[in-house]
C-alpha cells in the first residue's frame, strides 16, 4: 500500500508517468454499439408491435434479439470468455 502512495507522491511532484505499454482502445467500442442496437430494438420493435399486433410483435423482436445476440457473441467471443 505504501508504495502506490508514493507513486502517487512522485508523479504529484512532477516526476512523468510511464509510456503505455498496452494495446491501444479498439476503433469502435462494444459499448456504443450496444446502444445504438438498444435504441434500434425499442424502435423496430414498436413499429413491429403496430404492424403485427402485440403477441407476433413482442415474439418477432424477441427472435431477432435473440439472432442479434447469438450473432454477436458468436463474432466476439473473447470479451467474455477467460481462455
């Protein structure tokens, strides 16, 4: 514990950080696609509800979630998994 508060102390000081040595951020976070079909679903999906009627409706966008989902996972399976 004493150590990281007196990094922190050193780089309050003036002492500079060290250069990154990670992978630099993916163009195109996870999160803000997430969002956008979020926003996607709830507007399809009321527009199905119109259309079909509310039973079909729901079960409509529920299957296409479902197929988003599968999809998704299916192409970025690394973010969840440990191996």
């Amino acid at each position: 514990m004493t150590t990281g508060v007196d990094q922190i102390i050193r780089v309050i000081d003036g002492e500079p950080l060290p250069e990154p040595t990670g992978k630099p951020a993916a163009a195109l976070q996870s999160s803000a696609v997430c969002s956008v079909i979020f926003i996607l679903v709830l507007g399809i999906g009321g527009v199905l509800r119109t259309v079909l009627g509310r039973f079909p409706g729901a079960l409509a966008t529920g299957g296409a979630v479902a197929v988003i989902a599968w999809l998704w996972s299916a192409r970025y399976p690394s973010r969840w998994s440990r191996a």
